[in-house]
RNA sequence: GUUUGAUGGGACCU
C-alpha cells in the first residue's frame, strides 16, 4: 500500500512476492485474493504466481485441491514447469502417496520435462522417510547415470536416511563421499549425523562429530543443541546437557519448545519429575508455549509416579490451551491406569474416548485402539459389548477386528455379543455372517 | 529481484 502511495505501480513480481509469502504462512486464502487483484489490475500472473499458490496448497495439507489451479493455469495458457512438479511431488510424498508422487515423475517425463536434482531429492527422502534406503540408493545411483549431479541437499537427505536406519557406517560413508565431491557438509549434514550417533545412545560419537563441525568452522544452531542434550539426556547425562543449555544461550541461541521438552524428557526418565515440574514452569515464565510433545511427556512423568491426578490435571489444562491431546497422549494416560492397576478406569477411558469422539480426526483411530486394548482378553470383550450396547457396530467391529489382528482366538462369548448387536440394529445380515463365521472357527452357537 | 527438495523433543511395539 505504501509503494502505491507513493506511486509505484507493483508488478508481476512484487505479487508473487506476497502470494508467496501468505502461502508459506499458511493464509492461503489471502494468497488467493491477491491472485484475484492481480487479474483486477491487468496483470497476468505467471508460473511462478501458480507455483507459490500449489505450494501453499500443499503445505497446507490440500494437495487435492491443485488439480483445480493446475487446469486453471494450462487454460491460460501457462505450461507447468519443473518447479509445478516437483512441488506436486513434493505435495504428494508428504501426503504419503507415493504412487502419485511417482506417476506425476513419469508425467513430466513424457511432457518432455527433464527431472532434475530436486525431483530426485524428493523421491529420495521419501523412500528413506518409508525406511526403504536401499531403494533410495538405487535412486541415487539412477540421477548419476542421468548425469545429474547429487548435491548437498540430495546427500543430506541419505546420510538423514542411513542415520535413523541406524546405520552410521553408511552415513559416514556417504559424508566422505560428497566430501571427495568437493561438497562440505553442512550444519544439517552434521545435525543429521550427531542425530544418528545419540540415537544409538553413542553419546561420545555425537560429542565428537560435534567438535569436528566446529574445527570446520561451522556454527551450531537450535537443531544441533538440541540434538545433543537429548543425546546427553537419554544417556541420563543430565548435568551435560544442563550445560549445554548455558552454552547455547552464551552464544546468542534462544532455546526453544523443542530444547525444553527433551530436557523435561530427561529429568522424568530419572525420575526427577518435580525438577521437570520446575523447568516446565521456567519455560513458561520464558514465554515458550508448551506443546502436545511437552505436556504428554509430563503426564508421563506423573504417570511413572502413580501421580494420576496430576496427570490429568495437565491433560485438562493442555486442552484449556488448545492443545488437543493425541493418541499418545491417551495411549500414556491409559497406560498410567492400568499400572496403577485401575484397569476399570482405563477401560472406561479408553471406552469413552472411542465412544465420544473424543479422538481427533487426524488421529488415527486404529493406532490408539491398537495400543491400548488391554492384554486381558475380557476387558476387551466388555469394551466391545459397551460399544454394541450403544449401537456403535463400527467401532466395535474395530475393535474385534484389531483384537483378531493380535492373534487372540475370539471365542463364542464375543461372537454372542457381536451378533446381538448386529441384530438390535437391524443388521440380520452381517450377525448371520458372524454366526457362520464362529462355526468355521469350530464355535458352538448357543 | 519472486516459486520446488534435507536436520532436533513424547507412550506402546521392535
């Protein structure tokens, strides 16, 4: 508005600018309303308008929704180029389809499009994310004989994979050989590494390759401490890491959620639980806002206490927040009960949180169920006979289908409720399948 | 001059 006042006319560029910048901060909406003035203001928006907006889509988790923009711009006109694909592809791995992912790489290949170093760091680093490193090797191998050269993000993006494999060897291989390329290994590089070696508990590897990115002259940043003082504290060396908190901070680093929370991680696992109370506090009075990670790693502190009450204390407090727990945020709680041998209660969580909805839609249903059913066959079948007492024959069939997915042997008792419910709702159908379904498994029907 | 790819913290399981 300024640059206008004073007479200057934005163009192409300058709109890209800001559709970029609200697409990055997720305000897709307002990166659409300039989409529009611009068209109000005579000016044609380019590839690289669209590129932003497609970005901005699929950061914010509506990669569906691209397919519109896309039919938009080529109407105008407008071909998609490499940026377009990859930042689909990127869209698509993220979103965990990496068929899709796949096919739109074939696609720009038969539009005469030449995938690039970018496209195969993203493939890449999604086959290392879905623990298949071999094959993202093999992607590796495959630019190189394209003539592609990887570059520091592409070797990054491997050692990353090789390091949460845990297999350091090969990291370290791969840090040698973009070295012997003439590529120096970057602060991510080394975070990457360090991450590796304390997650083998190989503090001292850590410490190490720590020393030797500062000889290079690299500067450490928020990643790498925190990186290692979670390494410090899951080795149990609390003072360490303790230190490392002075040390960032005397080099103008501001630790932030992330830092804290491993440091709290760290004093729980000792069970110094009210040393982590305090620390909590401390952040608080910093001005860091606690997170899910934060406040699920104090409930199970209190947890490993026997302390349940305070434990669902900070549970309702992180959702006075705004904070919407998450399965492991259950999972801890339902865990805490049943320790504390107050399987009813647990069952009467675990009940309530499948029958209200208590789950939120993100989360996955089937890992919660399937991480805290209990090992006692009955208090399942209770939970299953709950759930068809209220009708709710979907979430009991869950249920029985996880139940059956752990090998347990049902036996006429569940089949005897399943069918009751089935049939109470009408569904004569489906109770007859099960009834057919308990004789296969040798069940005498009563 | 503007658009795409890599790194850190929580339960259970391994």
């Amino acid at each position: 508005l300024e640059m206008m006042e004073k007479g200057c006319i934005p163009n192409v560029v300058t709109f890209n600018t800001l559709i970029n910048g609200h697409s990055r901060l997720g305000s897709i909406d307002k990166a659409f309303e300039l989409l529009n003035s611009m068209w109000n203001q005579g000016l044609m928006p380019n590839v690289v308008t669209y590129n932003a907006l497609i970005n901005g889509l699929c950061k914010g988790g509506k990669v569906k929704e691209t397919g519109k923009l896309l039919r938009e711009m080529i109407k105008k006109g407008l071909a998609p180029d490499n940026v377009t694909y990859n930042t689909l592809i990127d869209g698509y791995c993220k979103e965990g389809d990496m068929h899709e992912a796949l096919s739109l790489h074939s696609e720009m290949v038969q539009k005469g499009l030449v995938p690039d170093v970018v496209t195969y760091t993203t493939l890449i680093d999604r086959l290392c994310k879905n623990g298949r490193v071999q094959r993202a090797n093999e992607f590796l191998n495959k630019m190189k004989e394209r003539g592609l050269n990887p570059d520091n993000f592409t070797y990054t993006t491997l050692i990353d994979g090789y390091c949460k494999q845990g297999d350091m060897p090969v990291a370290i291989k791969f840090q040698r050989e973009m070295m012997d390329k003439g590529l120096a290994p970057s602060v991510v590089t080394y975070n990457s590494i360090i991450h590796g070696f304390c997650l083998e508990g190989n503090i001292r590897a850590a410490q190490d390759t720590f020393d030797d990115m500062l000889d290079k002259g690299l500067v450490p940043d928020m990643v790498t401490y925190s990186t290692l003082i979670y390494g410090y504290c899951k080795g149990g060396h609390i003072q360490e890491a303790f230190s490392l908190l002075d040390e960032l901070a005397g080099k103008g680093l501001v630790a932030d959620v992330i830092t804290y929370s491993a440091l709290i991680q760290g004093l729980c696992k000792e069970r110094r639980v009210k040393d982590a109370c305090k620390l909590f506090h401390k952040m608080l009075e910093m001005g860091l806002n606690p997170d899910q990670f934060t406040y699920t790693t104090l409930i199970n502190g209190h947890c490993g206490e026997g302390n349940i009450k305070e434990a669902f204390q900070l549970h309702n407090e992180m959702v006075q927040n705004g904070l919407s727990p998450d399965v492991v945020t259950y999972s801890v709680l339902i865990h805490g009960l049943r320790k504390q041998a107050r399987t009813k209660e647990a069952n009467r969580l675990l009940f309530r949180m499948i029958y209200d909805d208590l789950i939120p839609d993100k989360v996955n249903y089937d890992t919660l169920i399937e991480n805290c059913i209990d090992d006692n066959m009955e208090s399942n079948v209770a939970l299953i006979k709950g759930l068809c007492m209220k009708g709710e024959m979907i979430k009991a069939e869950k249920v029985f289908e996880i139940m059956r997915e752990k090998n347990w042997t049902p036996n006429d008792i569940v089949y005897n409720i399943l069918i009751h419910g089935h049939c109470k709702n009408g569904n004569v159908h489906k109770a007859y399948k099960m009834h057919n379904e308990m004789e296969q498994l040798g069940l005498v029907p009563n």
